[in-house]
C-alpha cells in the first residue's frame, strides 16, 4: 500500500501533464459556439441616440436576409482596428450589417460610430451587464456572428474581422447561405 501512495504524485504529475500538452495543441480562437444552428437569442435592443427609434435591433430584424451581426463596444481597443473592416464590407454591399452596443455608455457608443463612421444597419444597446450578448456567448468583444435567412446562427467569429478573415472564411459562408 506504501508502494502505491509513493507513485501516486507521479501519476498525478503525469495526467496533468498530458492534459496541458493537449491544451497547447488547441487554437483558442475555435471556441465552439452551442448556438451554431440555433435561432438568435429572443432580444429587444433598443437604438443609439440619434439613430432614430426604429433603428434598434430585435430578433425578428434578423430574418429574410443572411446578416452579420458584430459585437462592439466604445471601450474596446480591438474594435478599432476592426472597423475600417466593416465599412469596406459596408461599402461592398455583400451583407447588412448589424451591431450591438455591449456594456456600453449609449452616447459614448453614438460618439464613437460619429467618429469611425457608421457601418451598421442597425444598432442595439446592450448596457451592463451586457445580457443580450450573453446570451448569444459572448466572450468578448469584438466578435461576429452571420446569421441566415431564418434568424439561425450559422457561423461565429471571435476577435477581430480582417481583410483574410472576412476573403477566406465570412464571405464564403455569405455567398453559401445566400444560395
């Protein structure tokens, strides 16, 4: 019995180590989403100041046409570099756009689109405690979603969208979803 408490710490040491050589080997960016196939989380947003009352953005909005639906906020660092992005796919036309304004002061949100420009359709507050994200699974922001014709989430995106994330991954599934 003494024998095996002796080589317990190993063993333990062993398991551990196994599992954090098999953590090293996963991309942290494929994050599975447990919303991928279903419907958009049932939400009433209402607008940003200044955008008009019926510019905010519910479920029902995110049916009839593929979206992308983009996860921002006033105070993230990583959505400025995003944004030059999606006023090129804006100006592209390939797919509406539509935003949540996350853990947000609404009016900082309005200044901060004033100032990068606007490439959103739509655009719902989602102040603190940010439930309408939550309950989409978000992590952080910026991330994407693209949504089909149905108001199912088909696809999600985390971090940042680029020129390569957006040629060789969103619209592709764009152009699939708008067969």
């Amino acid at each position: 019995m003494r024998r095996a408490l002796t080589f317990l710490p190993v063993a333990i040491f062993g398991v551990l180590a196994l599992l954090f050589i098999k953590g090293l080997t996963l991309n942290p960016k494929e994050i599975p989403s447990v919303l991928i196939n279903h419907p958009v989380p049932d939400m009433t947003l209402a607008p940003l100041p200044g955008r008009g009352e019926s510019s905010g953005l519910s479920a029902a909005n995110l049916k009839g046409r593929v979206s992308l639906v983009n996860i921002y906020g006033s105070w993230c660092i990583a959505c400025v570099q995003e944004h030059p992005y999606l006023m090129e796919i804006k100006k592209s036309g390939a797919v509406p756009i539509h935003g949540i304004d996350w853990r947000d002061d609404p009016a900082l949100g309005a200044a901060w689109l004033k100032k990068h420009g606007d490439p959103y359709e739509r655009v719902g507050v989602d102040p603190p405690p940010g439930r309408a994200a939550v309950d989409f699974g978000v992590t952080g922001a910026p991330e994407s979603f693209i949504v089909d014709k149905q108001g199912i989430i088909r696809y999600k995106h985390i971090g940042p969208i680029t020129t390569e994330v957006w040629a060789k991954i969103l619209l592709p599934i764009v152009r699939e979803l708008e067969k």
